[in-house]
C-alpha cells in the first residue's frame, strides 16, 4: 500500500511541476533591437506577457537556446517567438521571421 501512496504522490507532482513550467512560458510577437551572436544573445521588444511577469511593454535581453537562431534574423525584424523562464533567466526557445 505504500508504494502506491508513493506512486500517486510522485505523479501528482510531476503533474503539478509540467503545470508550473507551462504556465511559465509564452509564444510573443516582437522586434528584434539587437544581436550578439558571441553572448548568444538577443534584444527583443514586446508588449505585455503575464505569463513571464511582464505586465507592460518591454525591451530586453534574452538568451537563446540554439545560436543559429541569431542567423535568421536581423536587427529590425519582426520575428515570432517562444520564451521561457528559468533559474538563469528567459531563454528564447524558438525564433521565426515574421511576415
């Protein structure tokens, strides 16, 4: 019987944990400000994203996942992203170009 107390609590909170980090992470329509393909870093500029604690327009700088992201866009682009929150910061997950 303890094991099975064990089990549904471990799932529980595996549940509870995958909810956390998805309330954590956020699709955003931005300009990219700035490209540092040494830091692989970008500056993006977005409006207001709850989800991340954002309650206003911001500019900001954010790691990115995959350097080779940096190499599809450029400084003035519109790009479509996905970023999430971490201890070490917002990682961008996912860069595209905008139309």
């Amino acid at each position: 019987m303890n094991v099975f107390k064990c089990m549904a609590g471990g799932a529980l909170l595996m549940g509870l944990l995958a909810t956390v980090a998805a309330a954590q992470q956020a699709t955003l329509i931005g300009e990219v400000k700035k490209i540092d393909e040494s830091s692989g870093s970008i500056t993006l500029k977005h409006g207001p994203v709850p989800s991340l604690g954002f309650k206003e327009d911001v500019t900001m700088v954010y790691e990115v996942s995959d350097r080779a992201m940096l190499k599809q866009v450029k400084v003035g682009d519109t790009v479509k992203f996905e970023a999430e929150s971490g201890d070490s910061g917002f990682t961008v997950t996912k860069l595209q170009k905008g139309r």
